[in-house]
C-alpha cells in the first residue's frame, strides 16, 4: 500500500511541475493587433486605387471565405482575387474602411466595422455607398494578420437623409 501511494504522489507531482511549467497561451496586445488590422485594411484600400485584384486578395489566408452580398459564398484565395478582379472591372474605385470594434479569442480576431465605397462603372458620374461589415482575422505562420471570413452588406447610400 505504501508503494502505491508513493508512486500517486510522484504522478501528483509529476502533473503539477508539468503543468506550472507548461507555457502560457500569449496574450494579444490588442493594440497591435488593431494597428495591423488598421494598416492591412489601408494595404486594400490602396491596392483598389491602382487596381490590384493580386494585391487584396494577398491579404487573406489561403483558405479564406468571402461572403459578398447577394452573391455566392467564395473560398480560397484564388476564386477571391477573381471576384476582386471583376469589382474592379465593374467600377469599384475606392473603399475606405471604419473599425469600430475589435474583439479576440484563443486564435481569431474579429472586427466590425463601417465602409465607404466609390463606384464609377464606365461613363457613369461616379457613386458613393456606405456600409457594415465583420471581418474575422487569422494570424499566420509569418506571424501577419490576414482575413479569414469576410461578409459584409453595401446597399446602403452614403449620405443617409436626417430625420
């Protein structure tokens, strides 16, 4: 009987050395994180001014879903640079995106947020919508925040009228 207590208290002691020695989960600084989140949504923004479908499209992860509105969902990164190609192709000219929150978990951080949106299909004036989205960021192997998940609604004009 001895024998066997003695060999549950050296598992007991086994199991707490391993466990206060295991390493901790890292806490995000979320001020980076907004940072990056903010900078990478410049990148697209810039990358839509010179009509860089290749250049958004790097922003997401490899195995990214895009969920556009009224339209089909997109997976992968190369059926998104597609569908980025041809909003550039319609019209779209600019985006400026709005974080207006963001929020994390264990291995995802997720933002909210507003966009502006110029449109000029050819020999149109050109149109500004407004809109929401919810973005879902993954960190990579290279340690960059890329988009996961993206959906969003833009039907909404720019300028809502005062009540």
């Amino acid at each position: 009987m001895k024998r066997s207590h003695f060999v549950l208290i050296l598992v007991c002691l086994f199991c707490l050395g391993f466990l206060c020695c295991a390493p901790e989960k890292e806490e995000l600084n979320m001020e980076q994180v907004r940072t990056a989140v903010e900078q990478a949504n410049m990148k697209f923004g810039e990358a839509i001014r010179q009509g860089d479908a290749a250049g958004m499209a790097a922003l997401y992860t490899e195995d990214a879903t895009l969920m556009p509105n009224e339209a089909d969902m997109i997976k992968g990164k190369p059926g998104i640079e597609a569908y980025w190609s041809g909003a550039l192709q319609m019209g779209l000219k600019d985006l400026v995106l709005t974080v207006v929150d963001l929020g994390s978990g264990e291995e995802f951080v997720y933002e909210v947020g507003k966009a502006v949106m110029t449109v000029q299909p050819e020999g149109m004036e050109p149109m500004e919508m407004a809109g929401k989205y919810v973005v879902v960021w993954k960190k990579t192997a290279d340690g960059a925040w890329k988009i996961h998940v993206d959906i969003w609604n833009d039907n909404a004009p720019a300028q809502q009228p005062s009540s």
